[in-house]
C-alpha cells in the first residue's frame, strides 16, 4: 500500500493506475518480488555459512582463469561461432559464453 502511495507520486498517475503498472512506469521492483529476493539471498548466506564454502580468501591465492580454461583447436573448415555477452548493474556482474560447432551448442 505505501509503495502504491508512493509511485502515484512519482509517476504522477491517476490513483486508479494498477500496482504492477505503476511499478513499470518508475522502474521500482514491486515490495513483495523484492522480499522474496532478500529471504532467498539470506537463506543462502546462512548456509554456506554454516557449510563454510565460501571463505575469504586473499586476492593472491585467488585462481587464475588462464590457468584453469583449456583451449582446443580445430580445423579451419569445421564452422565454429563463439559468443559472449556480459552485463553489469548496480549489485552484481554476469558474463556468458557459447560456443557453436557446425551448428551445435558444445559449451
């Protein structure tokens, strides 16, 4: 209810606009998505706390990805198409690759 309040306010819309349209026009993630989003990031944290998985670890000691990619030639003749992408936003950053070989996703 308050998040409605206050999107009204920000996109200067009627107070019959929907929730869910409100939320698109001012770019705000509806309260609910994002709570649910906070409880699962929590749940996670909390358990690998406990498992310890995830340690700090020193930037030396850090593993090289040169060092762990393995790199496979093939013929010229044999098609192959790579692609990557990568984002970034405010929290987190993402990357992908995939690679095509005469048509086929291999990796």
């Amino acid at each position: 209810m308050v998040q409605r309040l206050i999107n009204i306010k920000i996109a200067k819309a009627y107070r019959t606009t929907s929730n869910e349209a409100l939320c698109t026009l001012t770019g705000v993630k509806p309260i609910v998505i994002q709570a649910e989003e906070w409880a699962k990031i929590f749940n996670i944290m909390r358990e690998s706390s406990k498992n310890e998985k995830d340690k700090d670890v020193q930037v030396k000691y850090w593993i090289n990805p040169a060092n762990t990619v393995r790199i496979t030639e093939y013929p010229k003749d044999e098609g192959i198409q790579i692609y990557t992408d990568g984002n970034k936003n405010d929290n987190f950053v993402g990357a992908c690759i995939a690679i095509f070989i005469k048509g086929k996703l291999q990796h």
